[in-house]
C-alpha cells in the first residue's frame, strides 16, 4: 500500500508499506521502481530508522551498507530524542 509520495535527487519516489517485509529483510529500496518499502507496523522509532536506511540507500547508492546503518541509526536516534514524529496523512 502506497503511503507517501517524495522526492529524492529530484526524482520521485513513493514510500509503501508492506507487512510481508520480515526478518533478514526489514526494509527495501527498490532503484528500478523508485520505491522505498517497509513494514511500518505501528514501531515508531523502527519505522523511522528503516525510512532513513533506504533513504539514505536511494540518495547515496555508492555507500556500502555499514555506513547506511550506522548513518542512518545514528540519525534515527537523534531525531527520536528530538520527538520528531511521522505524518503520513498528507500524499
């Protein structure tokens, strides 16, 4: 399901949430379709750290995955303890 349309390098993207995603696989970044896949379950901070790691994969497809994880755990910490929060209401 289709949750949130975005723009990375100025192309678009949409973000979908798909609960069939499950351990080793928690989050997908699909470069051909131009589609970030996860499944957002309701798990706010996991939610958000799996948004980063694929948003990070999608904009910066050169980094080898070490740094996207630590990146992006890194950031997901920070703005966790900021009480940023998701908002998927608005397309």
């Amino acid at each position: 399901m289709k949750i949130k349309n975005v723009k990375i390098r100025n192309e678009k993207w949409e973000i979908h949430d798909q609960e069939e995603l499950k351990v080793p696989l928690l989050g997908l970044c699909d470069y051909e379709h131009k589609r970030i896949s996860g499944p957002f379950d309701g798990d706010e901070k996991h939610e958000l750290d799996t948004i980063i790691h694929e948003v990070l994969h999608a904009s910066l497809p050169d980094l080898n995955e070490d740094a996207i994880a630590e990146s992006a755990e890194t950031l997901a910490n920070i703005l966790w303890e900021l009480n940023w929060l998701k908002n998927f209401d608005e397309n």
